[in-house]
C-alpha cells in the first residue's frame, strides 16, 4: 500500500527512471514488496520554501504500518539523500510527512484493507 508523493520545482529530465529508483527505495526503507509501492511526482511546480523558488520539494510518505519515531527518521534522512543526489535539493529546503492512514482509510480492490 505504500505511497510516496514527490512535489518539486526542479525539473526530472527522465521521470520512468526517478521513479523506478523511487519505488525501490521505498519498498526497501518500508520493508514492503515493490508491487505495493505507488510512487508518484510532480516536478516543475511552482514551489516556494523560505522565501525563494531555489530548488525545493515536500514529500509525503504514507503507509500501514513500518512508520514511527525512529524509523521516520531514518526514512527522512534517506529520503533527503535521495532527492539531493536526484534533484540537487538541500535537506534543509523541504519537508517530509509521515502519515499511516489507517486500514479503515485505505481502499484497494474495491474494499479497504480492514477487510483485507
């Protein structure tokens, strides 16, 4: 189930391999199978983060389960890393959200996965 949402205001010259690397990288820091994953970006926004269009992004990552205080954080620092080796965005020019939604919230299939 896991989703990991890329917004930012650089331009990804090739985005079939941004999100393959993206998919991998997010079923192996949530420890699911890449056949969950949905991966999704939004590059060339407009986007602005402290006062400047310089190159910036948010991310959400959202999941059932494998996310909490310490596993964030290292989600959040390989993550960053990523972007910047990716993007050329600083850590420090962006925000990532954590959320698990709940099996309830989550609809796959034509349920949700509380029925799952």
């Amino acid at each position: 189930m896991p989703l990991v949402e890329v917004k930012t205001n650089v331009k990804v010259p090739n985005h079939h391999e941004f999100l393959s690397k993206l998919s991998t990288l997010a079923a192996n820091l949530l420890d699911k199978p890449i056949t969950g994953i949905n991966a999704t970006l939004e590059d060339c926004k407009s986007l602005y983060f402290g006062g400047t269009n310089a190159p910036a992004f948010t991310v959400r990552v959202k999941s059932l389960g494998s996310l909490g205080l310490e596993h964030n954080k290292e989600i959040s620092k390989k993550l960053s890393e990523f972007l910047y080796n990716e993007l050329g965005t600083p850590n420090d020019r962006g925000y990532i959200f954590f959320e698990n939604p709940g099996r309830e919230n989550c609809g796959w299939k034509g349920t949700t996965f509380a029925y799952i």
